[in-house]
C-alpha cells in the first residue's frame, strides 16, 4: 500500500511546456550584464545587447534542459549524511532561508536575528533526525553587512553535518572557491561529494540579475548544485490565475537553466518555482494559501516531466506563532507536496510569519508533522503474513493481541509511529501534566541541544580556523560562537 498523488495529465504538462517556451521565444527573459548574452547569441539566440532582453529557441532551451541531470548528490560531512535528489528517492525537508527575524522563546518578543541565533538554528536543525538539508536559515543583523553573507557561511559550514544551502551567497566567486576546497579537501573532492549548493532567485516577471547569474555560473563549473528558485505572486508579478503564474514560473525556470548550462556546461540544477499569491486584503504575499500548494505540486510535476529535481517550499505558514494556523497550514501543504514527489521541501521547518521568523521550538513541531507526513506516505505492507491472520486465528474472539511477543517486537521495530510534542494523554492525565505544545517542544529542543553539545562540533578544529579566515570571522564573533 503505497500513496499515489497525480495533478496534472500528461497533456497539461505538455502543454505547460509549450507555453513556456512559446514565451521565451517572443518576449524572452532580461539577463543584463551576464556574460551568458554573448554565449547564448554564438547558440542561435536573438540577443539585443542594448537592454540585455535574450530571446531562447526551443530547441535550444530543449536541449538545455536535457543537459540537466536528474541525479543530483547533496553532500553532507560524511556520507551518512547525503541526500541524493533521484527519481524513486524519498521527499526531502529542509528549513528556508535568511529570516530577518526570531521569535524568542523565552520572552515571546519578535527581534531581530542575530549570529548567535544562526548558530543555534544550525545547531537545532543539524541535529533534529527529519530534517535532511540546511539552508542558511537567518540572517545575522549584528554582523557587519560587508562581511555577513561570508560570516553566515561559516557558522553553517562548521557547525552542520548536514548538505547546506547557501541563500545569500557572498557576491564574489573567489572566496567561495577557496571555501570549496576547505570543505573537501580539493577541487576534484567537491564536485565528487559537493558540500554546499547555491541558490539562485530570478526576479519576476521574466528577469534575472546578469552579474548574480554569472557568480552562480562559476560555482557550478565547479560542481555545486544550483537551486534556481522563480517566485512569481500571483496577482502581482505574475497573472492572477493559478495557470498564468506556472506557466511564468516554468518559463523563468527554463530560461536560468538554459543560461547556466550556457555558461556551465552539464550544471547541476533543480528547478523551484515558489509560487504565492498576494493577498489583497493586506497587500501582503501568503505562501501558505491553498492555491501556493496546488502551484507548488504543478511544478514538481512539471519538472520531473522535464527530468529535473524539484525543490518547492511545503511547509509554509502565514501565522505569527506557533498555534493551529501553523499547524494545519504546515500540515496540509507539506503533505500534498510530499505527496507528489517533490525532491526537497523548504518553507520551512522552524519557520513562521510567511519565512520571515524564525522560532526555534517550531523545529522540533515542524519535525513532528514531517514524521507524520513520511508515516502516511510511506510504504504498507500488505502481504499476506502481514496481515497476521494466523495470529488472529490463534487469539480467537474476544481475544488480546498485547500479550503476544510479536505486538511488542513490532512496536519497539517502530511500526506505530510516536509523537514527541502530540499528547494522547487522558484528559486528567493531559490536565495534570500541565504542558502544551510548544513546552514540549522547548524540553526536546533542550535535549537535541545537550546532545550536540556532548557530541561536539562537526567540524576539526584546524579546518575551522582556515574557514575562519577566509570568512573573515573577527575574534568577537568567534567569541560569540565560542569558537
């Protein structure tokens, strides 16, 4: 027994793809200041030089898109912590990148993020078991803005075992580089087992930074994966209609991927259109409406149609704290995009007030709802000596099962799943326990930190210093980290 989600037919998708590159070719995309312009006009496209407007063939945006593998590694420390984007492989979570928030725990104030918040957010993230790639989760606001972008990438790099996701990724290739080989050991080591990925965001509708592009074109000649993200909100920068927004999103997917596989030949890409809508009630975008998921699934489907990974955000909200509107916003997208086979879903764990916060007791609730999303998605068995008929023949009517040796093999072998924040209390045992959600995410969150502390950093000590130098990490900020 196994789940089946499907949302588009195999004519919609065709049809989706037309449009897309039907709109490539007549209005194109504005890639200004990228060198991809010269390159892609030696390929047979129409560039005009003058406003940086490219103009993509179909065939050539075709072949572009076969170029793209569908295998993609994200590499972790070790590889017990890899994730590998392939068909038939398990949806993925992630958090989501550069909040500009916190919701402190312990005094309920919304504030901005510091490095300190970084680095517990990594900490938390790195070692909460459902959560599988980290992205640089929030900004660090007491960070000089010069040095920040490099600064973040040294708290993730050295205090995550896990893949990372670079969101604000410093805006020259050098120093990144030079990261490449601290993390792996040489260039070759990288793009065997890359370490980080980047991610790249176009600006909707139908632009994308030429420089940015050309930044994330050298990191992937040297193998890291490049999350292309196209955040069309429907209604404002993209069309109203659900449609209009994936066909936009599809459109400024293919013309990244065409651009980079220009400048970077047989890159590593996976296609994230982050559809959302804008609310006109508040004038404010809402990534956990229920046309964000039913966008969200189109694209997924979309892009294993074109034979590229799928990283979507599904597990959004829009609430301000971690009550019943998180919850069932959380739930109930994170389980239609699961569903349909998205390779990764960020949004993300730990993340509320539409990505803007963050508030690290939701970590551990976040982890929660991703059990209980795999649990219903995952396999059942239903082979005849599963279903234990003989045991039922055995025990007979009105017999019990809880003394038999197989009920409790099976329970400690994890074939019921157990929450770690849900009660399943009675309700006298519920009242007299006194907690709530959220206190009991904070004690498993104090857990998951004395763990990490006992075990200790990731990352060697003489490696770190050279991370540190390179990132420019001052003796303050080490002194804050405890590094």
């Amino acid at each position: 027994m196994h789940a089946q989600m499907t949302w588009l037919d195999e004519a919609e998708k065709r049809s989706f793809v037309e449009e897309a590159l039907g709109l490539l070719e007549r209005v194109g995309v504005e890639l200004k200041g990228s060198e991809a312009l010269t390159v892609l006009a030696d390929l047979g496209a129409d560039v005009d030089e003058a406003t940086g407007v490219v103009r993509l063939p179909a065939d050539l945006v075709r072949r572009s898109i076969e170029a793209c593998p569908r295998r993609v590694l994200f590499a972790g420390a070790a590889p017990e912590d890899d994730v590998v984007l392939d068909e038939g492989e398990p949806a993925h979570f992630c958090s989501s990148g550069c909040a500009a928030f916190v919701l402190d725990h312990d005094s309920g104030i919304r504030r901005p993020s510091t490095l300190a918040d970084l680095q517990a957010a990594t900490i938390l993230l790195d070692e909460v078991p459902e959560v599988d790639v980290l992205w640089t989760t929030i900004t660090a606001s007491d960070v000089p803005v010069e040095v920040r972008e490099l600064v973040v990438c040294y708290v993730v790099l050295s205090e995550a075992r896990k893949h990372v996701t670079l969101v604000d990724s410093p805006s020259q290739a050098e120093p990144l580089l030079r990261i490449m080989d601290i993390v792996a050991g040489d260039e070759q080591a990288f793009r065997d087992r890359p370490r980080f990925s980047t991610l790249l965001t176009a600006a909707s509708p139908l632009r994308i930074d030429g420089p940015l592009l050309d930044f994330h074109a050298a990191i992937a000649r040297r193998g890291a994966p490049v999350e292309v993200y196209t955040v069309p909100m429907a209604g404002a920068t993209s069309p109203v209609t659900l449609a209009g927004t994936i066909v936009q999103g599809l459109a400024e997917f293919l013309a990244v991927a065409t651009a980079l596989q220009a400048l970077a030949p047989g890159a590593r890409v996976v296609m994230g259109v982050s559809g959302s809508i804008m609310d006109m009630r508040s004038a404010g975008v809402s990534y956990a409406a229920p046309e964000c998921a039913l966008m969200n699934v189109a694209c997924v489907e979309l892009a294993h149609h074109l034979g590229v990974p799928a990283a979507v955000p599904g597990l959004a909200t829009d609430a301000k704290y971690a009550g019943l509107q998180a919850g069932y916003e959380k739930a109930l997208k994170g389980l239609a995009t699961a569903g349909v086979g998205a390779d990764v879903l960020s949004g993300g764990v730990g993340m509320i007030d539409s990505v803007n916060t963050l508030f690290l007791p939701q970590i551990v609730v976040d982890a929660e709802i991703v059990g209980m999303i795999r649990r219903v998605l995952g396999d059942v068995d239903t082979r005849r000596d599963q279903m234990m008929v003989d045991m039922i023949d055995r025990v007979g009517i009105g017999g019990d099962f809880l003394r038999e040796k197989e009920t409790s093999r099976r329970l400690r072998a994890g074939e019921h799943f157990v929450p770690a924040v849900s009660s399943r209390q009675a309700y006298d045992q519920w009242v007299a326990d006194g907690r709530d959600e959220v206190a009991r995410a904070k004690e498993r969150m104090e857990a998951l930190f004395a763990a990490r502390a006992e075990r200790g950093r990731p990352l060697p000590e003489e490696q770190r210093a050279e991370l540190a130098s390179v990132c420019g990490v001052t003796r303050g900020m080490a002194a804050v980290l405890g590094h």
